[in-house]
C-alpha cells in the first residue's frame, strides 16, 4: 500500500518551508525563525496543511510571550516544494480554522497548478483498524539530506537547515516525501489515533486509509509512544476549501 499510494500521489505532495519573524513597536526584528512541514493539494491551486504550520505562532508558548510584550508575528514567506519542481513556489492567500489545526493556502503557478492533481478526499467514516499509511518529510531537510547521493550529502551534511538548503535539494530533484505504515487506532469526533510513525517536518502530510483515499491530515506525535500519532479528519477542511474556492 505505501509503494501504490507513493507512486501515484507522490507529486501532489510538497515539503512547506516558512520564515517568521517577530517585530518590536519601533520596528526592531526581535527574533527570525524557520519553520518546516507537509502540505498536499486538496483543489486547483489549493494545498491544505497545518495551521501550526501557516500560523506558527499560534497556541506557541514563547511566540505568546512574545506578543504580550508588544511584539508583532508576521510570516515572511511560506513557500511549497513539489517533487520535479526547481524552487519552491509562494503560498499565498493563507486561511486557518478556528477550531482545528488546519488551514489551506493558494500557489499561484499556472503551470504547476494545470499539473497538479488533488489527493482524493475519502467520504467515508474513518474506522479504527484500518491500515493507514502517512506520507511526508518527517525531519525535513535533514532527512532528505540523509538520504542524497554521497557527493550531495558530503556538500550539505555540515550546513544548518534552512531555505538556501531547501533550494538546492530542489534544484537537484532532490525534494522526496516518504511514507510510513499502521493502524488506526481511533477515531474521537474529528481527531484521528494512530501509529505509523512521523516526526516534526511531517505535519500537515496527508493520511491515507487501505483505499488509497486522505482520511485525515497529521497534526501531531507524542514523544515516546508510537502508538499516540494525531491526526485531524479530512471533513474538517471542507469549509476551508469551499471558503477558498469561493473567493477565487
């Protein structure tokens, strides 16, 4: 199943790179920080991922602090890498639930948009023991890093993750999801358990049940306990993307 699910949906599936920063009343940049995660395409020119992932300051601790002294979020670029593609594409026209960690963004690219083809969005109800398989880029460029050819690997091992790394992964075709295999261990309302394995870099990756159909987005892992991956049902980004396509 994750070879099937890998090969015929492995270019709707993009590594999100974004930067945020966090600006004083006098204007003074306080912190810049980078931030990583999984997005796929859920409509023309639509790619639903996490809200922690378009909003990272959002139910942050630090980034909370922060604003309670004054300062300002802003998020300076979100870009999308599509394996194939040579640079990463602007995410644009962002929009975040308000009562889940998801949100959807817009890449306007006609090109890649015309050649981009949504993941199929299940209808049916999640039903736990069911296989499942999580498709991502759990660590980010590190991983995929780890896994390049040795000249490549030689090059880029010693250099701090980051946009410029994420560029040249891309230039060498090098932007690669991989996916991982379990069980659905349940289902609470619009919270989904389960235990194939992820790690940070792979939110926002889609989750598939036996069918080959996205039953879910991932949210979130629990240090520790394989058998505790969080995920957030797919009906929940249904009004997001009516939301966006209306718009459009």
């Amino acid at each position: 199943m994750p070879a099937l699910v890998l090969n015929r949906h492995r270019d709707s599936i993009c590594f999100i790179y974004g930067i945020y920063s966090f600006t004083g009343p006098d204007g003074t940049i306080y912190r810049r920080i980078g931030v990583s995660g999984t997005g796929f395409v859920v409509g023309k020119g639509l790619v639903a991922t996490n809200r922690h992932i378009a909003r990272p300051w959002f139910e942050d601790g630090e980034s909370e602090q922060l604003i309670r002294g004054g300062a300002r979020p802003h998020l300076d670029k979100l870009l999308a890498f599509f394996p194939g593609c040579h640079d990463g594409i602007p995410m644009e026209d962002v929009r975040v639930s308000a009562d889940a960690d998801l949100a959807v963004a817009r890449v306007n690219d006609a090109k890649l948009v015309a050649e981009l083809k949504p993941l199929p969005l299940s209808e049916a109800m999640a039903i736990p023991g069911d296989s499942v398989v999580v498709v991502g880029y759990p660590m980010g460029t590190a991983a995929m890093v780890a896994k390049s050819p040795q000249p490549v690997y030689r090059r880029l091992a010693s250099r701090r993750e980051g946009l410029a790394v994420a560029r040249e992964l891309a230039a060498r075709s090098l932007i690669r999801p991989s996916a991982t295999q379990g069980h659905l261990g349940d289902v609470l309302g619009d919270k989904l358990i389960y235990d194939a394995a992820t790690a940070t870099g792979g939110s926002g990756g889609p989750v598939f049940d036996h069918r080959g159909d996205v039953i879910g987005v991932n949210v979130a892992y629990l240090d520790g306990f394989s058998g505790s991956t969080l995920g957030v049902s797919v009906k929940a980004l249904g009004p997001l993307i009516e939301a966006a396509e209306r718009k459009h």
